[in-house]
C-alpha cells in the first residue's frame, strides 16, 4: 500500500493533535482553547483593542467580545476606556492571568516535548526553520493574486 500522507494532511493533523493533547492537560482548568489562544495573544498584545484583536486571531467580533465577557467575569482581562477615543476599549489581562498564562507554557512544552520524542535537538531546530521558512513562503504566496502566482510558473 502507497503512503498517501501529504505534506498538507500531516501538517494539520499534527497540529489537530498537538491541540487535542494540550487541551487533554488543559481540561482541569475551565479554559476553552479559544480562551487560552485569547490569553496567548494578549499576552504578546496588552492594549490592543477588539478589533484587533479579533483580527489577530482571525475571530469575528462578536465572537472575540463573548470570549472576552466571560473571561472578563472571571477575572482574567480587563476593558479599559481608550485615552482619547471614547468608543474603543484596551485590553488588558489581570494579575490573575499570570499564573494561567505559565501554567499553559508549561503544558504547551510538555505537548511539544511528546509530540518531538525520538528527535534530537538538531532534528528540532531544522523542523522548525524548515516550518518557519514555509510560513514565510505562505505569507508572501498570500500577498500575491492568484492569476499572478500561477503565471509566474509557466
């Protein structure tokens, strides 16, 4: 029997299951992993509004602001008037996040450690240059219309 396993279907299954074992460990804490990719992201983007948020993580709206509600009622971000636009809120997460916020790395390298087992430590800095470099592949793909793309093989 042929291999049938693409690059793209090993990609996104590998990453199906890294998120499955992460939320597997994650579970006890009454996170959503879109609540937790919410926290990952304004942990690197604190005082950002909605909007861009929700851009960031590719979330409609209302999506984002229902996320934001219940987290916000457990304490874990805050809405802060913008200094000088009125109809804008910041985004903060509170000092009750921090916590979380290590305890989620810590399961994310436990995931990333299973997930890499039997590799050395060469083998796991060329996969993720070889990733990164695709994803900067990708990227500039993704500026390009299509018509060109196609157009520049011929």
């Amino acid at each position: 029997m042929t291999d049938t396993l693409t690059l793209g279907f090993a990609l996104h299954d590998s990453a199906r299951l890294m998120r499955k074992r992460f939320e597997q460990r994650a579970r006890h804490v009454g996170l959503t992993r879109s609540q937790w990719q919410v926290l990952a992201m304004l942990s690197t983007n604190e005082g950002i509004h909605q909007k861009g948020l929700a851009d960031l993580l590719e979330l409609e709206s209302i999506t984002l602001v229902r996320l934001l509600d219940k987290m916000a009622e457990r304490g874990l971000v805050e809405r802060r008037r913008h200094p000088t636009d009125r109809r804008l809120s910041l985004l903060f997460l509170t000092e009750q996040a921090h916590p979380l916020l290590e305890l989620m790395r810590d399961m994310g390298r436990t995931t990333r450690q299973e997930a890499t087992r039997g590799f050395s430590a060469e083998e796991e800095q060329l996969l993720l240059q070889m990733m990164k470099r695709m994803r900067s592949n990708l990227i500039e793909a993704c500026s390009l219309p299509v018509e060109e793309q196609e157009h520049r093989h011929d």
